[in-house]
C-alpha cells in the first residue's frame, strides 16, 4: 500500500514540473501560481520521504522474518527426511540450499519483488498520463512494446536456465568446502591442501562459466532495452518540438511529456536486470520447493506400513515381552546400490534381556543390521517385529524413544559435555548426568578439566581424545535408560585399562535391556547370552559363546582363536 500511494505520488511531478515552467514562462495566461506549485511539490517530497523510509524498515523485517521462517522450514523438513535421502544428496549440497538459494529469495522479497511492483505502477501510469498528454506522441513508444515483450519472454526463459546451472555448480564447490573442513586434519596429514584448493578452485571456476553466459544473454538484453526505448524518446522529443513550433503544445506539456517518457523508459529498461534477477529467484525457489516436496520418513514409514497391511501375509512372534527382537528372513539391499545384497535372508530371535552379539568380517553387514533395527531403513523383503508387531506399523519416534545407541562412527556436537551428555534425555538434572558420567567412567577425566561438565568440546568433540569422546556417547547412552540398546563398536577406541572399566558401566547398562552388541573385541563377546557370526550378509552360525566354542569348524571358534581366545 506504501509503495502504490508512493509511486502515484511521484507520477504528479511531471505534471506539476510542467505546468511550473508554463506558469514562468507565462504567468499572465496560466492559471498555476509557481510559489504554490513549489510549495506543492515540498510537500509531496517530504510525504514520499516518510513513506520510503517506513516502506523500507517494513519490508526489511518483512524479508528477514520470511527467510527465518523459510529457512526454518527447510531445517526442520531435513531432520525428518529418510537415511535414503542423505546416501543420494551431500551436506555441502544441502547446505548451499539453505544458504545461497534461500538467500536469492530474500532478495527476490525484500527488493526485486517491491521494485518489479513500482516500475509496473510507473508504466501503466506514465503510459497513462502519456496517453492524456499527446496520444499520437504516445504511439512512438509503443510502437516497439511487443517486439521488447517477445524479447524479454525469450531471453528470460535462457537467462533463469543459466542462472539455476549456475547455482547447481556453487552447492558443488561447497561441497568440497565442506568435506575438506570437516577432515582438515587428514588433509594436513596427506598434504592435500593444494589438491583441495585445486578441486575447489574447479568447481569456482564451472559456476564463474555458468554465470557469464547468463551475463552475456542479460547484457544483451539490457542492451536493446536501452538503444530501443532510448532511442524511441529522442525520436518524441524530436517529434514533439516540432509540435510546440507549430502551437500544438505548450512547453510545459512537452516537459511533463518527455518527463514522462523517461519514467516509462526507465521502468522497462529496469526489467531487464529485475526479469533476470527475479528469474533466478525463482530458480532457487524451485530447487527449495523441490526439496520440500521430498517424502519425509514418517511418510515413506507409512506407505511401507500401509502396503504391508495390504499383504496380509507378514509373520507374528510366538510371543516374549515388548523388549523381544525378532528378524524373519531380513534381506536388504541399499537404495543407492540396489543390485548388491547386504542383508539376506538373515532370521535372529532376541529374547527379552538377552544380549546378542553379532560378529563376523568387515563388510558381512553387522552395522547395516543395527541400521534396520533402529528403523533407519525398511527391509526389502522379510519383517523386523517387537512384540510381534511388525516395525514398520509402529510409530518411529515413540520406538526410538525407547532405545539407545553408539555407534562406531562416534562425533558429538560442538557444545559442553553436560550437553551431549544430556542430548538424549534433556530434562535430567546436573546431578543426574554426572551419574550417567560416572557410571560410564567419564567423571574422572571431566573433573579434571577447569571447567568440569560445561567443558567445550569443539566441532564434532576434537578437543577430547577418541576414548574420552567414547564414554562421553557412553554416558549419553546411560542416562537415555533405554529399553533397547544397540553398540556399535562402543568400546573401539579404548585403551586396554579404559576398556576394562567402561565394560564395567556396559554390563550394568545391559543388565535387563534387550541389546545388540556389533563385537570385535573378546571382552564383549564373552559377556554376551547368544552370538551371531554373519559373513556375505548370511547368519552362518547363532547359538551361545559356549556352544559355538566347541564346535571343531565352527566359524566363530576360529575368529576368536585368532584373536587370542583359547578353548
């Protein structure tokens, strides 16, 4: 409303300029006093100044207010999406769109919207009062009014097509930016620095290209516009002289008229810039409205629920409590390599309580079963139930409420230790994390840091060593007082005499969980009621520690042979 009231207002100066040089020109004939005219033409200046200035604070907070809420948006829609989605997109990727893209529709709101809106206010007025003024004067400027829109639809259909390559290539390069911050120390460590900068000199490099072919299709049409329109106001002004020798038209008129031209020029010569910057607003607009429009993971949960209740033919449990695990003929491939099967066929049964182990080689598909538990993916074929319901009918989050984990691949989040201690469970008091800690054997080295339990720990927790950020995930697992337990290699990264004490908080950790325990080390294979040795994606051997052992050729004997374990 601002900015109409705005842009009408300053279409009366024209009018008022012209009719003030007539009235000094001729002030016997004119019926306009020029002080009067003046003094108008102060007040409409002032009254436009206050509405620029709260046009302007309005809609910057307008823009920042649209892109906290958009940005929001997005975030929040990428936390829900399935584990799929993130094997298919990089984070540097994903990144660039919540960045770049949503940027350019900021911009596209707080500026090249409004102004695409007051030179369209500007045209159809100037034209207008054109129109009024000297209509056969009016005929030479829109003599060439088709041929710019032709124009302007041909150049900005290429222009938004270069500028959305454009922003493709920057999500590429931030990529690269950040996968090599992420791992700066093995950069350093294999002197890749000159190889990163290369890669990411690259992708600069793609984008640069993508962005001077989009500049050399709006330069062009910037340059028609201008020779066109500009060229089209001398050809009036020429024409419109000849008329004011003939009396046909006061000076004041022509003034007003050439004045008017120039605001109708000048409003199409801008659509030029605005078609291509608001072309690439849309660009990003699209790529976010794509990403949106990604399935979440409650939603593919349930199609997959939905379809399974189509079946009819799913299997039930013979029974156990809430806390029973139980896999029937699992087989699982992942989206991103459909043709190479992880899981197949694989059937377990884990009781109430009970503590599985899983073992094997590297690559026999251990953490990917402890992904199908957690519900990170669905399996292709076969069901996973808990309490005889089959998984994918339970409610995701509800589930996972009940569980815990932590896994081989351990990061924390750059805050205090009391936080990532407290990650899963919020609510707990200082008292009630310390605990966590100790049981964990975390307390020690935390109260040995200055500053105890509000401890920073940098990004991703590399201001504390491997085995520190072990019992950390360990502690976070302990005051979560899951149901369901699932460790990943949690004892890795430990030293011998760490390992022996953070054994010590696991066994009490487990004691009444139903937990699966993905083992290399022997302290945990020993602790555990029943084994299962994978390899190809098979369970080729399951029973207890004690039976597997005595088989003469059992898989499972052998492993532990090798590793120093005797009969």
């Amino acid at each position: 409303m601002l900015l109409v009231i705005g842009t009408l207002l300053s279409l009366a100066f024209p009018w008022l300029m012209g009719r003030m040089l007539d009235s000094a020109l001729n002030p016997k004939t004119s019926t306009w006093n020029m002080q009067n005219l003046a003094l108008l033409l102060g007040a409409l200046l002032a009254v436009q100044a206050m509405l620029s200035f709260v046009r302007i604070r309005t809609m910057i907070e307008v823009a920042e207010k649209v892109l906290a809420d958009a940005r929001s948006a997005v975030f929040d829609h990428l936390l829900r999406m399935p584990m799929s989605f993130y094997m298919k997109h990089r984070v540097g990727e994903l990144q660039s769109r919540l960045s770049s893209d949503l940027s350019q529709i900021q911009d596209a709101v707080s500026s090249t919207l409004t102004e695409w809106l007051r030179q369209v206010l500007v045209l159809v007025g100037g034209l207008a009062l054109l129109v009024y003024t000297s209509w056969n004067l009016t005929l030479f400027l829109l003599m060439i009014l088709p041929l710019l829109v032709f124009v302007a639809v041909v150049f900005g259909r290429k222009i938004r097509r270069l500028a959305g390559r454009a922003q493709d290539e920057l999500a590429n390069s931030q990529v690269v930016v950040e996968e090599t911050l992420q791992s700066i120390a093995m950069v350093k460590a294999y002197t890749g620095e000159a190889l990163q900068g290369v890669k990411y000199r690259v992708g600069l490099e793609a984008t640069v290209r993508e962005v001077m072919k989009a500049a050399w299709y709006r330069g062009a049409f910037a340059a028609f516009i201008v020779f066109g329109l500009f060229g089209t106001v001398v050809l009036v002004l020429w024409y419109g002289a000849g008329m004011v020798q003939e009396g046909r038209m006061s000076v004041g008129e022509l003034t007003g008229f050439v004045l008017y031209a120039t605001f109708v020029g000048g409003a199409m010569g801008s659509f030029a810039e605005l078609y291509g910057q608001l072309q690439k607003s849309l660009g990003a607009t699209e790529r976010v409205s794509d990403l949106l429009k990604e399935p979440i993971e409650d939603q593919l949960w349930a199609e997959q629920a939905a379809a399974l209740e189509r079946q009819q033919d799913h299997a039930t449990s013979e029974g156990g409590g809430f806390d029973a695990l139980v896999l029937e003929e699992v087989s699982f491939a992942y989206p991103s390599r459909p043709e190479v099967r992880v899981l197949d066929g694989v059937s377990l049964r884990i009781r109430q309580g009970e503590r599985l182990a899983v073992v094997g080689p590297s690559g026999a598909g251990k953490s990917t079963l402890v992904h199908l538990l957690l519900g990170f993916y669905a399996p292709d074929s076969g069901a996973i139930l808990v309490n005889g319901q089959d998984l994918r009918t339970l409610d995701l989050k509800t589930y996972r409420a009940s569980l815990a984990v932590v896994p081989q691949d351990l990061s924390l989040f750059g805050g205090t230790l009391a936080d990532n201690i407290g990650y899963g469970r919020p609510s707990a008091s200082e008292s009630q994390r310390r605990e966590a800690a100790e049981q964990a054997y975390a307390l020690d080295f935390i109260q040995a840091f200055p500053q105890g339990m509000q401890t920073i720990v940098g990004e991703r927790g590399i201001q504390i060593s491997g085995g520190q950020r072990q019992r950390v995930a360990i502690a976070r697992a302990i005051l979560r007082d899951p149901k369901f337990l699932f460790l990943d290699e949690a004892t890795s990264a430990l030293d011998t005499e760490s390992e022996v004490a953070v054994q010590r908080g696991l066994d009490r950790l487990m004691e009444g969980r139903t937990t699966v325990v993905v083992a290399h080390r022997l302290s945990t294979v020993r602790h555990a009621d029943r084994v299962a040795f994978l390899d190809g994606g098979r369970v080729i051997e399951y029973g207890t520690p004690a039976e597997l052992m005595n088989q003469k050729d059992s898989r499972f004997r052998q492993w532990m042979e090798s590793q120093g374990e005797t009969t």
